[in-house]
C-alpha cells in the first residue's frame, strides 16, 4: 500500500508554493478549498447557485483526495463536509437572530426573561463569531496533518453542542407551541457538533495520543 502510495505520489508534478513543495492533487485541494469557504460565505447572502458551486468543490475535494497520502481520508472528508455545513449554517443562523428573526419567526425578547442577555446581540454574535469561526477554522486546517488541526476540529464539535445544551436551557422553557420544531433543529446540530468531535478525538487517539504516552511508559520499562 505504501508503495503504491509512494509511486502515485511520483507520478504527480510538483508545485512550489510560498516555499511548500505540493503536488498536482495537494494544490487542487488547496483550489477547491478556496473555492468551497468563498461559496460558503456568499451563499448566505446570495443565490441558491452559490450552494451547488460549494457542493461540487466539496466532491471534487473527494475525489482528489484519493490521490494523496494524507491518513484518515475517508474521516477528513465527513469532517470537511459536516464542519463546512455547521459554520455555513451558524454564520447565516447568526445574522439571522441579529436581525431578530429566523425562517421569518420574530424572536420575542420575552425568551431572554431569566438569562444574562438583555437582547439577541450576544447570543448571534456568539452563533457567529464563535460558533461559525471555530466551524470555519477547522474546515479550512481539516487537511492539515499537525496536531493542532485536529484538536480545532474537536473543539469546534465541543462548541457547537455547547451551544445548543445552553440554547435547550435557556429558552426551551420558553417557546410554547415551536417547542418540538426548535427542539428537532437543536437536537440535530447537537448530534453534529459531537459526531464532529468525536470523529477528531478517533484521529488525535490514533495518530497523536502514543506520542504523549509512550514515552512515559517507556521510562517505567
């Protein structure tokens, strides 16, 4: 397997790029990265259009992917797509309860009776900046094989369910009749927030936690 991995690798022409030495597939995924954060977030704001040119980068990051030698492919494409559907989401979720409304629901501020806001402000600047961000962030570094990249993708999951065990709190009580509808939305992108962390945590125990441990039980040996 290795071989041929070795071998697939040879046969790709090389790139040099800000001092990185890629391959034909690395940079395309590098592209179709690009491509798939810029349609993401003009998705939001523009056409539906925006969302089929962010699908076909996300296959054509699949496909090309397998011409690499990248570890856990399969895992960091799921990663890829759930991460970039939650930070797409979060971000035009955000803007949304900053304006007030969502799926044009006015939010009534008697919801926030009982928690520390005063207003929505916090709440979707939170969705956004922190929620979305950290979304973002991890589906930007996903391909990245350092440690760091992978502990971004569990935290992102971690604030995603943060998030919503906070919202089920805080407003659940709240909402009356819409109960079971915000409920079955909070439930979904609570699922999705820990399938992300722990599809991350596989790949930190797999490549990373023996270079943490193994030393230290070596010097017990």
């Amino acid at each position: 397997m290795k071989r041929e991995e070795t071998f697939m690798k040879q046969q790709q022409r090389e790139w040099e790029i800000f001092g990185h030495v890629l391959t034909t597939s690395e940079l395309g995924i590098l592209i179709l990265m690009l491509v798939a954060l810029l349609s993401g977030v003009a998705g939001i704001w523009i056409a539906w259009i925006n969302n089929i040119l962010l699908a076909l980068a996300l296959a054509g990051i699949g496909i090309l992917m397998w011409r690499t030698t990248i570890q856990h492919k399969v895992i960091r494409i799921v990663l890829l797509v759930l991460e970039t559907f939650i930070w797409t989401s979060a971000l035009a979720g955000g803007i949304a309860v900053l304006q007030g409304t969502v799926f044009g629901f006015v939010l009534p501020l008697a919801w926030l009776v009982g928690t520390p806001f005063s207003d929505y402000t916090i709440p979707g600047l939170a969705l956004v900046i922190v929620v979305g961000g950290s979304a973002l962030l991890a589906a930007a570094t996903v391909f990245i094989e350092r440690e760091w990249a992978v502990l971004v993708s569990v935290l992102a999951g971690l604030l995603m369910a943060g998030f919503e065990v906070v919202e089920i709190v805080s407003i659940d009580s709240k909402v009356g009749n819409d109960l079971p509808t915000f409920l079955g939305l909070q439930l979904v992108y609570l699922v999705l927030g820990l399938a992300i962390s722990g599809l991350a945590g596989f790949v930190w125990m797999r490549d990373y936690r023996p270079q943490h441990f193994h030393p230290r039980h070596a010097s017990h040996a």
